[in-house]
C-alpha cells in the first residue's frame, strides 16, 4: 500500500545498470570538461585583437594566423562576423 501512495504522487522507480550509470558519467564529465574550457577566457581583461593587429603582434603575416587558426595551432574567437585574438592566447600557442 505504501508503494501505492508513493507512485500516486508522482515518484517513479528506475532500475539502472551498472554500465549505464558509467556511461552517464562519462558523458556528464565530458560536458563539463567542454563547457569548462569555453568559460576560461583570459583571466584579465585582455582587448582583443584584429586578425591585423595579432599578426603584427606575433610578426607573422594575416595568411599565417588564418593558416595557423584552420590547423588548431591557435584559437580565434568569432565576434559580429569577425575573427579576434587573445595575446594571452597567442603567447600561449606559440610557447607550446
């Protein structure tokens, strides 16, 4: 009778495998580790910069960065249609 009373109110009784629950795991932590890395931006309040201005920066030329950002050498961040830089980012890239 008391099952009763708990499945009217709206609980509701799963049974999980074990294999499920590591799968979920996995798939919670790894969301985590995504959403983490997105949110570490540069600590200080860095201006970005033009794709110009981190090619001077870096004395590369634009093709480079472009180049260097398709192959994941180094990240941009788009913003209103255009492409920007961290010079903490780049630092970072480049001391890899």
């Amino acid at each position: 009778m008391e099952n009763d009373n708990r499945l009217s109110e709206g609980n509701t009784l799963f049974v999980i495998r074990e294999y499920d629950l590591d799968e979920l795991a996995e798939k919670i932590a790894s969301r985590f580790k995504s959403n983490t890395q997105e949110i570490q931006a540069p600590s200080r309040k860095e201006k970005p910069l033009t794709q110009q201005q981190a090619a001077e920066f870096l004395g590369r030329s634009r093709q480079t960065l472009i180049n260097w950002r398709k192959k994941g050498i180094i990240k941009g961040k788009r913003l209103g249609g255009r492409i920007y830089y961290f010079e903490s980012e780049l630092v970072d890239a480049m001391q890899r």
